[in-house]
C-alpha cells in the first residue's frame, strides 16, 4: 500500500484519533484475567491490538463485539486454556512483551511468534527477567523470538532496577508480579508510562508507586483475584501527534483534536515543542484514571532546540513526528540518548534519516540520536518518493511531512498504518489532506 499527498494549506477542523493502543492492550489482557465480564469502550481496533484479542481468544476466554464495546468474559487468574497452536503476536512488541508475564506463570507451555520485524526486536530484555522471577523461557541464540515458555511450579517475585528506560519491560514484570511469591519492586530510574499501574488500579490490583529524586519505586504482591472493571479508552496521544504536527507545520491552520489522553508520562513532545515556540492549547482537561484533554494547534514558527534528554522516553513514539519539526524550525536541534528508537518496529534513527536525506535536509545521525538543521519557516522539502520501512510511524510521519514539499510525495510500503491507526487517511480528508492511498 502506497500514499500520494500534495503541498498542503489551510488544514481546518475538529477532529477524534481512535484508541490509545497501549491502554486497548492493558485492558484486553485484565479483563481476561478478571473473574466476570468487563466492557471495554473506545478499543482500538488496530492490527496490534486485535492480535491481542486473538491471542486471549486461543487461550479460551470469549470476547465480542456488542455496538461499539467489547465485552470480555473473563476466566480469572487461574483459567486461562492451554493454546492448541503457537501464539501469533504478529507486529507487536507490546503484546508480546507484557503477555510473556502472564504466560511465563501458566500451567501450560506457549510458543510466542510474531512477523519479521517483531522476530528481530530484542526479548532478553523480557527473559532476564522472567527467568530470574523462576520462569522457564527458551529463545533463539540472538535472544529473539520465538520464545517458548515451559511451566514453572511458582514465580518468585524480585527487586529489579530496569536497565532500559521500557514500559514494556517494567510491565512485563508487573503482570508476572500478579502471580509471584512475595513483594515484586521495580526501581525506575527514568520515568517511562505508567499505563500498567493506573490498569491495575482500575481493576482494584493494589500497587504501591513512592517517588524520590533518584527514582520511582513500584511494589505490588501477587493477588488471589481480579474484579472485572468496565473500561473507557481516550484517544491516543501518539496518534494525535501526527495532526499535531500537521497544524504546525501547515500554512493557515488551525486543528481542534477531541479527547486526547494527555498522561504525564505520554506527553514529551507537547512540552519540547512549547519549548520550540509551538502555539498548541490544552482545553475540557478532565483528570480521570487516564487525564484527557481537547488539543487545540495553530500554524507556528518554530526554532531548533537541544531536547532535554528526560524528554526522550515520554516521546519516543513520536520522535518521528518531532524529527519533522525539527527540519522544518529555525536553527538546529540535537537529540541524544534515543538509542531505544533503533530498538522499535524499524530502526528509527536509520529509517527516519533516509526520510530527512529524501526530503533534502542536512543533519549528522549519532549513534544514540541526530543533530537536524532546520530548513526554517520558509523552508520546503524537496518531494520524492519515501520508504517507510513497514514502520506505521515513519509512514505518518513522512506522509504529515510532506505537506511542505514543493510536489506530490509518494509514500511506499504504508501497510502497517493499520497497526495502531487503521483510519488515518480518513482522519487526513476530514482535516483537508490531499492524500490518496493506493
Ligand atoms: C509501549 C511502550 C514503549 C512504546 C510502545 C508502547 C507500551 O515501548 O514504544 O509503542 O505500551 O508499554 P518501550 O517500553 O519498549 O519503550
């Protein structure tokens, strides 16, 4: 699948993105280990989050469609059915990574696949761990999928400093937690999103988080049962970044997107580009167990920054949204300590660097980050055709950056948009995108 997309102006309206993607996957995986039926609201029906679905309906638990909620029986902690095939987690790390905490508690074995990009994305980071907590986990020799998980008799529950700033790491134990002997603590020493804790509030799982200067400590034990909870998902912030992006960088716009989750921990990139000079208003800020909030973005002149490196891992989903910024500010902007983003669906420093050498723009790539010269306000980039690596992000970011091309860009290889935002060149008509999939 391919995009074209002409020069844009005047990009106009009120628009909603679908559903948080990390918080769909959270509430699938403890309605299914609730005890009874959970509704879950505002789910993004997103390739990575229907595998999800997939994988908890091979494990026996009914989840279906009723109008717009899912409803998900659960079978409680102890019920899950022992998989009749391999479990197929197709593109997803998130899956992939935080089931591996349920699974590696089970009384049955699993074998966890995915597709190629997720079979070469690191798992030690999971089976470290894991095995530490008494589980028995088998991957490739590269520490890769597939992983085969064997029963254990128990888990014991660790101490454990993460040593990559990793949601889906810290997550992964925290699901493990729910089943292990003792007090599992986790010390973060960068704060990454805390999606997993609120969940687990939200299902009654106590969970105690104490903060110092130096770092987060979460503590939880294992619990007898869950409760089933009704969920309501709110609009993920990575997906509105991209019509965040767009109001900026586009001539004569302005953008009103509804209902945004806008948790701490997720919104790096709102405060790196106020620090950028951005015209971007938060309104109808509601405090429920995910804050949400209506983001309203004007047409900005934008100047380059150093990015405060504490930013890095409340972004890094949209560090390709924010490189295309950066090309378009005045002046130069320098990113360091990302070298997580060669770790995502693509290796986002290389595919991203393509993008910004195909758009025409000058920058040094780093080995854990880029230093960009922005082609400033007046600034065009050359239209060409881009590859987006199968990465859904490259893909949104490149397609949102060529509005500032002097031509019609062609983005190629744009399949896996579907993975977290199946509506995306609906959402780009709705606003006054010219973009044709094809
Ligand atoms: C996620 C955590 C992040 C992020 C991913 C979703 C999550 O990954 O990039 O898209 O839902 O926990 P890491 O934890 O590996 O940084």
């Amino acid at each position: 699948m391919k995009f074209t997309i002409q020069k844009g102006n005047g990009l106009k309206g009120e628009i909603s993105v679908p559903g948080d993607k990390s918080i769909s996957h959270r509430a699938i995986m403890l309605a299914s280990l609730a005890n009874g039926n959970s509704e879950i609201s505002g789910f993004l029906e997103g390739e990575d989050c229907l595998a999800t679905i997939e994988v908890f309906k091979k494990m026996g638990v009914n989840i279906s469609k009723n109008e717009e909620k899912f409803v998900v029986e659960g079978r409680g902690l102890h019920g899950l059915a022992s998989p009749s095939s391999p479990l197929d987690f197709r593109n997803s790390g998130t899956s992939v990574r935080l089931c591996s905490g349920v699974l590696a508690a089970q009384q049955f074995s699993s074998i966890l696949l995915g597709d190629s990009s997720l079979s070469s994305r690191p798992m030690t980071r999971i089976t470290e761990p894991l095995e530490l907590m008494g589980a028995n986990t088998i991957s490739t020799e590269e520490g890769t999928l597939p992983i085969r998980i064997e029963p254990v008799e128990s888990l014991k529950s660790i101490k454990y400093s993460l040593p990559v700033a990793s949601a889906q790491v810290k997550s992964c134990i925290l699901f493990a937690g729910l089943y292990s002997k003792g007090i599992t603590e986790i010390e973060e020493k960068v704060t990454t999103r805390d999606h997993t804790e609120r969940m687990f509030n939200q299902f009654g799982i106590p969970i105690d988080i104490s903060q110092s200067k130096a770092a987060k400590i979460i503590q939880m034990s294992r619990v007898e049962v869950i409760n089933p909870s009704n969920i309501y998902i709110c609009g993920d912030f990575s997906s509105a970044s991209f019509f965040i992006l767009a109001a900026l960088i586009t001539p004569n716009s302005e953008l009103l997107l509804k209902n945004v989750g806008v948790n701490p921990t997720r919104i790096g990139f709102l405060h790196a580009l106020k620090h950028m000079g951005a015209n971007i208003e938060l309104q109808n800020e509601i405090d429920s167990f995910e804050p949400t909030a209506d983001i309203l973005v004007k047409t900005s002149n934008l100047k380059g920054i150093t990015l405060n490196t504490n930013l890095v891992a409340n972004m890094i989903d949209e560090m390709p949204a924010f490189f295309i910024a950066a090309s378009l500010a005045e002046g130069t902007t320098k990113v360091k300590d990302a070298k997580e983003l060669r770790t995502k669906e693509s290796d986002r420093l290389q595919s991203m660097s393509e993008v910004l050498d195909s758009f025409g723009v000058k920058f040094q790539l780093k080995d854990d980050g880029i230093i960009i010269n922005g082609l400033g306000k007046e600034g065009t980039f050359k239209a060409s055709e881009i590859n987006s690596f199968g990465d859904h992000r490259i893909a949104m970011a490149s397609s949102i950056g060529s509005l500032r091309a002097d031509g019609e860009s062609t983005i190629i290889d744009c399949l896996n948009v579907n993975t977290s935002f199946p509506n995306f060149v609906d959402v780009c008509k709705q606003v006054g995108i010219d973009i044709k999939q094809l």
